[in-house]
C-alpha cells in the first residue's frame, strides 16, 4: 500500500539474495527460517512488534496504531513510496 513505511519496516531476507534484479539485495535476517507469509487478503490483524514474510522479505509491523498493518494501502513493500 501507499503508506507501508508508515507501518512495516524492512529486516531483511529469509531465504537469501532476493530478485528479479542482481542489484537488488537485503541483509539476511538474524533469526532461523522465515516468520508467517503476510496475510495479502488483510484478514489477520498484526500487533506492533510482530512479523511477516512477503516474497522471503521480512518486514516488522511499527506502526503506533498496529490496526494499520492489516488495512490497504499499508501492506509491506507495496505502493507509491516503495522504492526498489
């Protein structure tokens, strides 16, 4: 979504090098394996502090109103002010 900086902040991979571009790469992230897939049809509510994966990218929930995770137009790595 457009706001998704507002809401989730990026960690990093949990399965390595991501594509479709080799310029594209993220820090792997500290813990084993990836946390749940995030829920694309916004029916699972997410509390600050919680994670999700999206294409092996792990993002945190952060925002103040944690019901803001789970609404559209604040979905991880989506929208307007994603840059690549």
């Amino acid at each position: 979504g457009q706001f998704w900086e507002e809401a989730w902040k990026l960690l990093g991979s949990c399965i390595g090098t991501i594509a479709p571009t080799a310029a594209v790469t993220f820090e792997t992230w500290e813990k084993v394996g990836c946390p749940p897939e995030f829920d694309t049809s916004l029916g699972t509510t997410y509390e600050t502090g919680e994670h999700v994966a999206l294409d092996g990218v792990v993002y945190e929930c952060i925002a103040s109103l944690s019901g803001r995770c789970n609404q559209a137009g604040w979905e991880p790595a989506t929208g307007q002010f994603w840059e690549e």
